[in-house]
C-alpha cells in the first residue's frame, strides 16, 4: 500500500501562517475522494446563522470555536484497488496543537494544519483548514436576528440570544466559541452563557451585562419592569420569555502551545451528529 504513504506525509505538519497550496476550497477532499460536512459546534457557530448542517463549509476557523467534522464518500471515487472499505470512518486532527479533540474539535491558535479520513491503516482523504484570530463579535436577538446593545425585559422573564464571532480575515467564519458573561447586578438580572447568552429578570431595576468572546469584551443594558413589556420595546426575544432552547455547553478549550508537527490526533466518527458542545 505504498500509494497511502505520501498523502499520509503531506498531513503530520501544522503550518504557522501559511501552507502552499495543499488547502483545497471547498469541502472536497484534497485526494477527491469524498465530501467533508461541517456540523456547527452550537446555536452561536456564525455557518449556522442562516443556513442548515451541510449547507456550507467555512473558509477558516475561529480560534476557540468549537465544531465537528463528517465525512461521506463520492460515488466512482479514485480509491482503486478493490479496497474493501469498513461503513465507519474516522476523521482525525493530525495536530492537537491546532485543532484539539476527539468526537469534536476546537481550534487552539492560528494557523493551518490538516484533518485526515482514515479506515484501520489507510489515509482515505486530506482537508486543510485555516485558524484565524477573532476581530469582533455581535450579540444577535433570537427573532427578530438583530445586533443588540440595550434591551426592557418583563419580571420574571428569560431572554436569549447568539453571540457569534466575527474576522476581517474571514467573511465565511465557522465554530462556536465559547461565551463568558456577568451581570453587574444579579438582583436585577442573572446570566448563563456557554453556547448562547440567556439573561433571566431577577427584579426591578437597571444593570448591565458584559459579555466575553475570548479576549474581546461588549455590554448590554438592560431594564428590568414590574409589569408587562409594551410591543417594540426592545424585548430581546419573542416577548414569551421561554427559553426553549437547548442548553449550551460552558466549557473552554485550553490554550495549548506545541509544534504543528505533534501527530498525536484526535478522531470523529464520521456519523457523529453532536454538533452542541
């Protein structure tokens, strides 16, 4: 099987800011064997914004987000070789120090470095993917899909909302990064973050709440009433103040340091549908 041997040495290398030309756009495989479907990390992961698992496959990844790669086979593919293939493929991060994980992965700092498909000892399919630094980020209502900076909510009530990473580097930004928030008065309002922001009404009152996407940091205003919330009053969500979404994961990836060329990788099954974290 001397033909696996030279994709399989194009893989075991992390790059720091560049790496030729083995990146291929899309979510062809760089050998063109098959597709790689990109699965959002959660309800904040900017692929997701406006489109369904599978429509889109991003151009670079946020440092810190988090997401999930599958991966299916194309018909007449150049596999050759009357190759028996098992029905379960793994993808694997080649450098834990990029891309960090096992059934998900979240990019540790910029740069590039490569995922591989494999079946027992056979390299199937490449894909390179870019990690680039966050520039700024939108704290975005649940409907209408609006950036927020103040919002009235009724007593009692829980608002929700996306927080989604932005780069001037990368238009088509992917992976949900993790979000910190507090409140400056929890009497007033209380906050739980993770994969989206929810901000519950405690009592009466005015407080701001800070929100944190790695190192960047945005507030919100918030006014708490003792009665009902007129309509158009800037009400963050649908005015019911249910919170129906599923619950978001609260935990960050480390930081890890290391050379692109740690080989030790991680591995999805290409039938994971975990896309929350």
């Amino acid at each position: 099987m001397r033909e696996w041997l030279a994709p399989l040495a194009l893989t075991l290398v992390g790059c720091a800011s560049t790496c030729g030309d083995s990146s291929n756009p899309g979510a062809i495989g760089e050998l063109g064997n098959g597709n790689f479907l990109y699965e959002c990390g959660g309800s904040s992961d900017p692929v997701c914004e406006f489109n369904e698992f599978g429509e889109n496959f991003p151009e670079c990844i946020a440092v810190g987000g988090q997401f999930d790669l599958e991966y299916r086979l194309l018909e007449g593919d150049a596999l050759g070789g009357g190759l028996e293939l098992d029905p379960l493929l793994y993808i694997e991060s080649v450098s834990q120090s990029f891309f960090e994980g096992v059934d998900e992965f979240q990019a540790q700092r910029e740069g590039k470095a490569a995922f591989i498909v494999r079946e027992d000892e056979h390299v199937l399919d490449i894909i390179h993917m870019q990690i680039v630094a966050i520039d700024d980020f939108e704290i975005v209502d649940r409907d209408p899909a609006t950036p927020t900076a103040a919002i009235e909510v009724a007593l009692g009530t829980t608002e929700t909302f996306r927080v989604f990473p932005r780069s001037f580097a990368c238009a088509q930004l992917g992976g949900a990064v993790p979000i910190v928030a507090e409140s400056s008065d929890p009497a007033v309002v209380t906050v739980s973050a993770g994969d989206i922001l929810r901000v519950q009404a405690q009592g009466p009152g005015e407080a701001v709440v800070r929100v944190r996407l790695g190192e960047l940091e945005k507030a919100i205003d918030v006014v708490v009433g003792d009665g009902p919330i007129e309509p158009g009053s800037g009400s963050g969500s649908d005015g019911s103040g249910s919170d129906t979404d599923g619950s978001g994961s609260d935990t960050a990836g480390s930081d890890t340091a290391g050379s692109g060329s740690d080989t030790g990788g991680g591995s999805s099954s290409g039938g994971s549908t975990t896309g929350g974290t």
